[in-house]
C-alpha cells in the first residue's frame, strides 16, 4: 500500500511550495489567488485568507478542466495559483494534480492556514459564494 505521507513528499518534491511565513508577502498581489481547498465546515469554524477562492477538494479537477461543464475561469485566470488546507497534505496533493493538469505557476502553504493563523497574518469569514 502507498501510504498518504509518501505521496505528499512526491508532490512536495515536484512542486513549488514555501511555509505561511513566506507566502504572506503574496497576499493581496494582484496576479495570485489563494484557494482553500478545505471542508465548508472548517472555514465556517476557522475562517479563511482573505480574498481566497473556495474550490472543495472533491471538485478541483472538474472545475480546472476547461472542457469541464463545472470549469471555473479562477483557474483559467493564468494568476499564479497558491493552494492551501489545514495543514499542508490536501495542498500538495491539489497542487500536484493542478500542475500534471497543465496548470502553470502552483504552488502551496506547506504548514496550512494552521501556519498562516500561527503567523499572525489576516484571516476573514467565508461569505456565500466562498470568498472572503
């Protein structure tokens, strides 16, 4: 069996990805978008980054997909894409997968809104159509 801890240093070793600290100074950059891959109900507890896209990590290859009917122009924007989830598997999972989807510039928190809260950076409340 392959285990989960495997296939998140095999995405980690074939993407880009940096801790809350560092990714802070990307925040609020025109040409980036934050996606919080993470359940309704832990953004609904915890709040997210402001400003960041919803996608739920279920949908992420239906919504990347521009063929897709659930296709979203967030990920045909060509923004450089900054993934994140709790702390850091979900993220390199999606970020691995958005990069073999032909995706350019992803990237994600390797320590998760668990590191960007512990930061001190700014978190807001999910509004209705997922971004805050």
């Amino acid at each position: 069996m392959k285990r989960i801890k495997d296939m998140v240093a095999e995405a980690n070793a074939q993407v880009a990805h940096a801790p809350a600290t560092e990714m802070m100074a990307l925040h609020g950059q025109e040409d980036v978008l934050f996606v919080d891959l993470r359940d309704p109900r832990e953004l609904e507890r915890d709040g997210m980054i402001p400003g960041a896209f919803h996608c739920p990590r279920g949908m992420l290859e239906f919504w990347i997909d521009p063929e897709s009917p659930y296709a979203k122009p967030q990920f045909q924007s060509g923004k450089r894409i900054v993934f994140y989830c709790a702390s850091g598997w979900r993220s390199a999972l999606s970020a691995r997968t958005a990069q073999d989807m032909g995706l350019p510039n992803v990237s994600h928190i390797t320590d998760g809104f668990s590191g960007w809260k512990a930061a001190g950076a700014p978190v807001g409340q999910r509004t209705p159509h997922g971004e805050s």
